[in-house]
C-alpha cells in the first residue's frame, strides 16, 4: 500500500500557512503605522487642549484677585472715591503697596496701574502722575470712554511704555476692570502680563524638536511662538480670552511605523514562521496517527481480500470503509423508522382535531404499532386544564413545570389503569391536557369515567400546589365522532369562569343562556360607569349585581370576555371627562389593571374580587385628588343638597347661589374643577339615575316619572334620558 498521505497532508497545510503568515505581517505594520498617524493626532489634540487650560486657568486666577480686592478692599475703594481728602499719603503708600504685593503673590504680573476717573490720576506700584504724563494714555482714555461690558477680558498683545524716554516697549496683554465691575464710573485697574512670562510658563512644555505650538491673538498677532514651518494638526480657541492656539509637527510630516520596522523585528517574525513551521510538523505528524492505525487495521483487512483494495493508498481504503458504515446505518435507520413518541404525539393531535379521516381498521392498526393492545369499545375525551395558569407560569420555572405536568399525567395513567382501562393523553396547549379513555363495550354511560377523574382531583388537592379543571365529553363508540368529542370537551370548560374551577364540568350538566341574554347588561354596564365617575357608591352594588345575573345566566368564557371589555370601555369613556390628574390615575394605573385581570380570568367569583379590589383603590385615589382641593366640606354640601333636592323643578345654579349664598359662576367652576363635568351634566345624571330606577322597579306612566325627578316638561324629559342614556324611557323599560 502505497503511503502518500502524511506528505498530502503537510503539503495541504503549508501554502496556507505562509499566505496567513505573510498577511498577518503585512497587516500588522499597516495597522502599526495607522496607528501611529492616530495617536499622534490625539496626543496633539490633548496636549494643545491641556497648554490652553493652563493659561485659561492662570490669567483667570489673576482677574478672580483683582476682582476679589475691587470687591472688598477698603482701600481702593477711597482711593476712587471721588474729591477724596483724607490722609492721601499714607493712604496711597499702602495702596502702592497693594499693588506691589500683588506683582510678589502672582509672578506672571509685569505691572499694575489704578486710573481715576475724577481727576484723571493714574496710581502704580512705583509712582503716582497724571494720564497726561503717562505714556500709556491712549490706551487708558479708550478704556474709560468704553462704558459697555467687553467681550473678552483680556487685551490682544500690545506694546506697552510707562514714560516717553523709556528705551523700548515691552509687549503685554491687559486686563481691564472697571470700578464698579458693571459701572465702571469711578475708574479702571489696569494689569499688565509679560507676553514673555506666558512663553517662560510654557517653555518646558512647547520645547520640542517634533512638534511646535502657537498661541495667537484674536486678530492672529503671536503671543506665544514663532513662524514654524509645519502641518497644523489641532486648533482650540479659547471661550475665555478668545486666543487660539495651534498645534503640528515640524516639517509636517507625520511618523511612519512602517519607516521604524527594526531588524530585531524582522528577525523576530522570521523566529516564529520558524517555530510555526516546526509547530504544524508536529501537530500534523501527532493528527495523522489516528489514520496510521486505521491503515493498519485496513491493512490487514486487506490482506484477507484479493479484491480491487489491493494497490489503493490509505486515503482510499478509508472511503470504501466508509462508504460501506454509511450504507449498512441507512439500512438500520430505515428499519427504526420515525421516532415513535414524536408519531404518538402527531397522530394524537391529527386525531382529536379532525385533521384527516381515520377508518377504524387504521385506528386499531395505528394503535397496536403505538403499543396500544386489545379491543376498543367505547371512547370518551376529557380536557384537563390547569387552574390559574398565569400564576402557574409566573410561580414554577420551565424545568419545574414539565416535570408537574409529567406527575399530573402520570398520576391519570395509574388510576385508570388500576381499573383495566386504556387512556391516551397528550398535552395540546400549554395549560390543556387532552385524554382520551377507552372504555369497555358494556359501558353505557360516563359516570365510571367520571368517577376516576373525582379521584384524580382528589389526588392534585392533597399532593400538588395547583388545582385542575376537567370538562368531560359524552361517550361513542365511532371513530368519526373523537374530533366532536373532544370540541365538546373543550366546551365544557368554556363555563369554568361561571361555574368555578377545581371540578369535573359536563356539558350534559350546562344550561346554555338563550342567545341575545349578554346585551341585557349594557344600561347596567353604562349606569355602573356613569356613577363611578360621578363618585358614586351605588356603583359597587351595580357591579356586584353584573356579576349575579352573568353567574345565574350560565355564560361562556368568550360572553364573559366580551361584558368585561364591554364594561371597562364605558368607564374609560366617563372618565375621559374628568380633570387631567385623575386621567393620569386611570391610564397608567387602573386601567393596566383592569385589562390584565380579565386576560388572566379563571372563575368569575375571583375575577369580581380583583375588579373590586382594583376600582376601590382608583376611586379612593381619586377621592384623595378632590379632597385635596380647597373648599371639599362645601362641594360635599353641595352634592349632597343636589341629591336631596333634585325633584324640585327650579334647581339650578341660581336657586343654589341663594341657598348657599355664593356666586352661580363659583359654583360652576367649583364643579368643573373637582368633577370634570358641569353642573347641569351633574343634575342630569342624578335625576336620569334616579328615573331609571323608577322605570325598571315601578309601573308608572313616563311623563310622572319625569316630573318625580324634575322634569315638568315631557319632551325636555325625554331629550334628557336619551341624551345621558343612548335610548329612550320607553325603550330602557322594555330592556
């Protein structure tokens, strides 16, 4: 056997490897030089961000002294008082002095002057003479005739003389301050700073043979630097002086990593392809022993075989081993077939839904290949749903909730089985369980089925955390009928709500509603909401009323879901007519709320327990919102005379004025304050509220209920009850 497989296999690696090696060097130096270019961009940056903070920090200390000593120096300030004739002398030694303290404290300060505006007298710390004297009176009368505030504190560079036989000027900058600082009526102090004091701070920092900085005027004059040839790189102005500072590399050329590459690099790179070569010779001699053993076994294969392995390299004898793995597990796979708890489950479901028709000689061929033995008689289907499934989820974790719901379908197998019947159960939904129970030929009715199912309720009470409801269909003995069965049994536990959970519910036991019962409850439903915004109690009473008539009246899951919506969209429009702060009460708490209880509804009678729980705390917020308004004992006194006295035909916002000798106007904008509403919509509601009553408990004419509430004209009462109600008093009797 020819042995040409370590050599392919080394020869396979080794373009790779130097055509990795060569662009991994290639593209580190061009990744170096990259990122050299950008670091040294950035270092430009921060360091002519850190030299401009440096001399905004230092001539920003100088103006908070000077600023400091204006403020509270005694001194200065009688020195700019105007017509001063104290004891000048010593007064004006000790403020020269001042000023010579200040040039020690603050090095940075060449001189400082204090001009007068009364009398034109300009003050330093070395001598005392007139503007006319002083060589530097041009500059000082510009600063006095300059009343608004300047933009910027300090001067541009400028040439500055104390007299007129001085040798030669000297550049500075200067800050002026008025005296008073917003005035500026007495006069001006002068602080002058050495262009080359700003140079000598910076000397250590600019002193570069790379890279040069330039700190430029706002009309662009130098104050720091000279004319350097080179790429600028940064420029920062600052908010403070307005100078800007610009910073670059001598000779504009930036540093090239790639120009930099040293030998000792170099060397180093040509030491790892080495150990990298090395490297891949021993991991490709170490990977290919695997395939020296399975040549030696192929080998001696071989050597039993005159056939056409003979001749054939290692490589080659592997494909025909293999080849022939393949073929004999395809073999065995096509004998195993699908997997058979995975045929179960689909074939359950195909069959409970009605998904395709099924004889009965297919139903029992299907069965015995499903491990399903002996005769089928008669056949029932139980759905069985866990109660609260919602807190179920929230309370166990994935792994939790599949073994509970092995443990509860485990435990239906055991009871039934100890009976000798067959049960086939799979879970449909995430909450639902469908079972089917085969049942013998003489069974000729449920209750025996009904009678294990008692048990397993029984059994989840006393050992799981977690309550079942279980819908129970009739029996048949046709396959065709399984898919009705198993609708019946889903609809059984449409009545759960209603008739509680924690129970076996058979549809032969449900009195269904007569269609069209569920619209009965809307006037009550608008009444309910209406009273609620309105504040009220008798809403409570209503609400639990609802939900008698919706428990006597025996609804679906679905005829529930459709009242309770129906109910939390009348009260979302009453309370849209309220203040904005109650609004806010209602839609980002209750009506979250609200919705949330009804999608996660199990029975009725809890469902009215969170309902309750809920609207008491909104309307309690609310009641606290308008307690908390001024004039609250007097709104109550109010509503509770309009309550009393809502029959009288002359009550209005006049009539109560005089009652409770306040302005109409006030009234009304005390109840569209504290209710939302006017206060005839108010009036309104309370007369219509009551005139329902009286139409639905008593058997008298409508004109007399109208006038029983306050209404002497029929037709103002008629346009009333339609207006707040929907309908008219007739049609809101015979509903």
């Amino acid at each position: 056997m020819k042995r040409k497989g370590y050599r392919r296999l080394l020869f396979s690696y080794l373009p790779i490897f130097f055509f990795t090696t060569t662009a991994i060097i290639f593209l580190s130096v061009l990744s170096a030089s990259e990122l050299s270019k950008k670091e040294a961009i950035h270092a430009n940056e921060v360091f002519a961000e850190h030299v401009m903070q440096m001399i905004d920090h230092t001539m920003r200390s100088i103006e908070q002294q000077i600023i400091k000593e204006v403020q509270t120096n005694d001194k200065l300030a009688r020195f700019y008082a105007e017509n001063y004739n104290g004891a000048s002398a010593m007064t004006l030694y000790e403020i020269s002095n001042l000023l010579r303290e200040w040039i020690v404290n603050v090095p940075m300060i060449d001189s400082v002057y204090l001009v007068r505006s009364s009398d034109l007298t300009i003050l330093s710390n070395h001598f005392m003479t007139s503007v006319k004297e002083f060589e530097d009176r041009d500059f000082i009368m510009e600063a006095l005739n300059q009343h608004t505030a300047r933009t910027y504190r300090w001067t541009d560079i400028r040439s500055y003389k104390v007299f007129e036989n001085q040798p030669r000027p000297i550049k500075v900058v200067t800050l002026v301050k008025q005296v008073p600082l917003l005035s500026g009526e007495q006069g001006i102090i002068a602080v002058n700073v050495q262009t080359s004091a700003i140079e000598n701070m910076m000397e250590d920092l600019a002193a570069s043979s790379v890279n040069f900085i330039r700190l430029l005027d706002r009309q662009g004059h130098p104050i720091l630097g000279h004319e350097t040839k080179g790429k600028v790189l940064t420029s920062k102005e600052s908010g403070y002086t307005g100078w800007k500072i610009e910073s670059g590399l001598v000779g504009g050329r930036l540093p090239v990593f790639i120009f930099s590459y040293s030998s000792q690099g170099f060397a180093l790179n040509l030491l790892l392809i080495g150990i990298g070569l090395a490297w891949m010779l021993v991991v490709t001699r170490r990977n290919y022993r695997p395939i020296e053993a399975i040549v030696a076994r192929i080998d001696a294969y071989a050597a039993q075989k005159t056939g056409p392995l003979a001749g054939q390299d290692e490589y080659r004898f592997i494909e025909t081993a293999l080849d022939d793995l393949v073929e004999r597990s395809i073999n065995y796979q096509k004998q195993r077939e699908n997997d058979l708890i995975y045929r179960k489950r689909i074939f359950f479901k195909e069959l409970v839904e009605g998904a395709s028709l099924i004889t009965p000689e297919q139903f029992q061929a299907e069965m015995r290949l499903l491990g399903f033995e002996g005769h089928i008689g008669q056949i029932a289907l139980a759905a069985v749903e866990l109660d609260k499934y919602a807190e179920f989820s929230d309370r166990y974790g994935q792994r939790d909730q599949y073994l509970l719901k092995f443990a509860l379908s485990s435990v239906i197998a055991e009871l039934f089985q100890k009976d000798g019947i067959t049960v086939w159960m799979e879970w449909t939904t995430a909450s639902q369980l469908s079972v089917m129970v085969h049942l013998p030929d003489t069974a000729d009715d449920i209750r025996f089925a009904e009678q294990i199912f008692e048990n397993v309720l029984q059994w989840v009470n006393e050992h799981l955390a977690f309550t079942v409801t279980i819908g129970l269909s009739s029996l048949t003995g046709k396959i065709d009928d399984v898919p009705g069965l198993h609708e019946e049994a889903l609809e059984s536990l449409k009545y759960k709500p209603v008739l509680g959970g924690n129970r076996i519910i058979r549809m032969e036991a449900v009195k269904i509603c007569p269609q069209g019962e569920i619209y009965k409850h809307l006037n009550l439903l608008r009444s309910v909401g209406r009273k609620y915004r309105l504040g009220d109690a008798e809403w409570e009473p209503e609400l639990k009323q609802m939900f008698r008539e919706c428990a006597d009246g025996l609804l679906t899951r679905d005829n529930l879901s459709a009242i309770l919506h129906n109910m939390i969209y009348h009260l979302q429009r009453e309370m849209m007519e309220q203040p904005p702060e109650i609004q806010k009460i209602w839609n980002d708490e209750t009506l979250p709320l609200l919705n949330r209880a009804v999608e996660r509804m199990d029975t009725l009678e809890e469902l009215e327990r969170d309902l309750l729980s809920i609207l008491k705390t909104a309307a309690g917020r609310m009641e606290q919102w308008r307690e908390s308004r001024n004039h609250d004992n007097l709104m109550l006194r109010i509503k509770a005379f309009t309550h009393e006295h809502y029959s009288n035909p002359d009550l209005c916002l006049t009539y109560l004025g005089c009652q409770f000798d306040l302005n109409a106007k006030y009234i009304s904008q005390m109840f569209k304050d504290k209710l939302g509403i006017n206060f005839l919509d108010y009036l309104s509601a309370v007369r219509i509220g009551h005139a329902e009553k009286l139409l639905t408990e008593t058997d008298k004419p409508i004109q007399e209920i109208g006038a029983l509430v306050g209404y002497t004209n029929a037709r103002s009462f008629l346009r009333v009850f339609k207006k707040v109600t929907g309908v008219t008093p007739g049609e809101y009797r015979k509903k």
